[in-house]
C-alpha cells in the first residue's frame, strides 16, 4: 500500500529534519522512512550534507577556482 510518494517525502525530508512540519507530516514521513530504504538514504545525506543542496554548483565553483588559481601560478612563477 503506497499512501505517499517518495516525491513527496523527499520533498518532506529537509523540513523533517529541521522540525519545522507538522506533527502529521512528520508521522508520515516516519512511516514512510520505516518501510522505504531509498528515503532512509535520502534521509541520511541530508543528515550529512545539510545546507548543501547543489553539489554540482559547488563542483563548478571550485573547477574555475582552480583555473583561477593555476593561472594566478602560472604567472608568480613564469
Ligand atoms: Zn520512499
């Protein structure tokens, strides 16, 4: 029986974890994490990586850093 979706939950997770929804929809998500392994480990990263939503922005940001940084190298040492 699937009453919530995992769409849903995922969307539910961040608020579940900062405690700022509702009784019933932490409930919900509780029963859902319960009988769900793919929300348990969405759950987990976020428990892990809370306040990082786009990896990949960071991974572009850090990329042109390291343009950046080798071209600044480059001419402290060329
Ligand atoms: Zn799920």
């Amino acid at each position: 029986m699937r009453k919530v979706s995992c769409e849903i939950i995922k969307d539910m997770l961040p608020l579940y974890y900062d405690s700022v929804c509702s009784d019933d929809s932490k409930r919900m998500v509780e029963e859902h994490l319960s009988e769900c392994n793919n929300c348990k480990v969405e759950f987990k990263k976020i428990q892990d990586e809370i306040h990082i939503p786009e990896k990949s922005i960071i991974e572009n940001r850090t990329d042109s850093n390291v343009i950046k940084i080798s071209l600044l190298r480059g001419k402290d040492y060329g």
